[in-house]
C-alpha cells in the first residue's frame, strides 16, 4: 500500500484551506494530486523508505497534523493505486484508514457496484446491468470479449483490468486546487423551476464573491444537478472569457440549466463549480458599449465591501431575499 487518498472534511465554505493541507501532504512526498473540492492524491512509496513507516502509519501522523495545525479532521483510504487508494475512501471513518492490499483487491472489489468504479458513467453502468453485470466480482468474471462488445474494445479492457482490481494509475501531481465549489441541496425533492433558478442565482453569487476575495478568474463553469434516485447530470461550459463576474457566471449557469429541459424533476441538490481557475490581473476584458454590465461590476465591487464588512449575506439580489 503506497497511494492514499485523504479526504479533508472541509465546509464548502473554506476550500481556500486545501492549498494549506496540500502543503501538509508534501511535507511526507512531492507526489501529491490535488482533488479539489476537499481530496487530494500521495504517493508515499518514497515517505516509506525514508520514514521507515508503511503508508497506514503515515496515515495516521498526516491526521494528527491536519487536527492539530489546520483544525481539520480527515478520512483516509490506502491502497496500491489510485484507484484502490480512492474506493478504499469510500469505507473510511474519521480515526480509521481503510486499507487495501494487492491481495485483498479481488476481494474487496467483487461486491462492490459497477457504478462505484472511478470511470464508469450512468450510461455505461445501466448497459452492464441490463446484460447481468451488475457488480464488479461479475465483471470481472465476465469474457474479456463480452465486455469490449458491448463497451468498446478500449474501454472493456480497461474496464476488465480495473474490476479485477488491476490499478494502473498515477499519482500526477498538480500543485494547488484549480477549481472552487459550492452546493445548495433543497429541504426536500425540489419540482419548482423557479426554485431551481434560484439556488443557481445563489450559488454563482457565492462562487464570483470567492472568486474576487482570492483574486482569481475561472475560464469554465461546471453545473451538476442530482435527483432524488440518486443519479445526477452533469455539464460544464467554457466561458467566452475568464471573468469572476457573478452575473457572467449566473448567465452562464442558466443556459446550462435551461440546455438540460428538465421536465418535472425532482431535483435533490444542485452544484457549480468553477474551473481552470487563474490569476485575476492576467485576464482580458472585452470592453463594450453597455452602460448596464459597467454598472453592474461597479455595484458589484461596493457590495463586496459591504459583504467584507457586515458578512456575507449584508448584500444579496431581490430575488433571494424575499
């Protein structure tokens, strides 16, 4: 067991402290993968040698420090992969690591649902649930040309591979979170479109405000709307231009919505998520001619003011506060 994956039990609120905790990670290896909202990736095959502690010891002193230097508790989940090290995650408790070995993979994995393998989309899963293959153990046991015909060649080895707890992947490291998250899950299974829109109106709100205080532009929007089946849709759209602007994100946010033509939906949650994030004064501004957005950008900075000094919620659109 050499990869974890340590889940850091953040509010949504202060994904801001994950670089933080990135650095904690690279005090024990430089191998570390950002997972943003609150997951991140290490390779500790180097730590092992150099600490002379296995990776579930490592675990257990990278908790004591997140606790005692960042006040944040942490799940850990260790395997040797990513992919073992990020399913492991899945049966971790705040104290204990969920550890894998090589040996145990077939094991672990046989009952496991095929939609619980990192990879395997909705689609994907309802194809091999209606031929049978409805856990990973089936999978696995399935012919290897079975699979590529009814996933493709490419993605039924793959496929094979992994349910049969074959863990190719690597740790890439990428530094420091490039993306910012927020989430607004209803009391209760939402049908109201209106309702919808404003738990959009909400979110891009609170994302362009984050955004602004860490001085940072994102270049993609991403919206993933989750239902009460438990099964969620997904979209991201590329912004015409890198922009923190809480109106370009909320326009955008809309357009994704309405694109979807949810009918009736009895939508659980829903959640945008700021992508490719870069550093404000490297981005451009098409100027135009339109006293309205000017206006809009201007109100814009006065309310951060005022939300930096009474709070966040000293300032928020008409439409939220009724």
């Amino acid at each position: 067991m050499t990869i974890l994956c340590v889940r850091f039990q953040l509010p949504p609120a202060h994904e801001a402290a994950l670089p933080g905790l990135l650095g904690l990670l690279e005090d024990f290896t430089p191998v570390v993968e950002a997972l943003p909202p609150d997951r991140a990736l290490a390779d500790l095959r180097g730590a092992e040698r150099y600490f002379g502690r296995d990776a579930v010891e490592l675990a257990s002193v990278i908790r004591v420090r997140a606790l005692a230097h960042h006040g944040v508790d942490c799940m850990i989940g260790a395997g040797p992969g990513p992919m073992l090290a990020r399913m492991a995650l899945r049966d971790a408790r705040p104290g204990v690591t969920r550890a894998v070995t090589e040996e145990e993979a077939a094991d672990f994995l046989a009952e496991k649902p095929v939609a619980a393998l990192p990879g395997v989309g909705t689609a994907t899963a309802r194809t091999l649930c209606e031929y049978g293959l409805d856990t990973l153990g089936r999978v696995a046991a399935a012919p290897l040309s079975t699979l590529q015909r009814l996933v493709g060649a490419k993605a039924g080895r793959e496929l094979h591979e992994k349910a049969s707890g074959v863990d190719r992947g690597r740790v890439v490291p990428n530094g420091i979170s490039r993306s910012l998250a927020t989430e607004r899950p209803f009391s209760r299974d939402e049908l109201n479109p209106d309702r919808h829109r404003r738990a959009l109106l909400s979110a891009a709100g609170e994302l362009g405000a984050r955004l602004r205080a860490l001085d940072k532009v994102c270049g993609a929007l991403t919206l993933t709307v989750r239902y009460a089946d438990r099964s969620s849709t997904t979209r991201t759209r590329t912004l015409k231009e890198p922009t923190a602007h809480s109106a370009a994100l909320t326009r955008t946010a809309y357009e994704m919505y309405e694109a979807l033509g949810l009918q009736r939906a009895r939508v659980r949650a829903m959640s945008l998520r700021a992508e490719t994030l870069g550093p404000a004064e490297q981005a451009s501004h098409q100027l135009t001619f339109d006293p309205t957005d000017d206006k809009l950008r201007r109100i814009e900075e006065v309310a951060d003011r005022a939300r930096a000094k009474f709070g966040p919620h000293a300032v928020m659109p008409g439409t939220l506060a009724a």
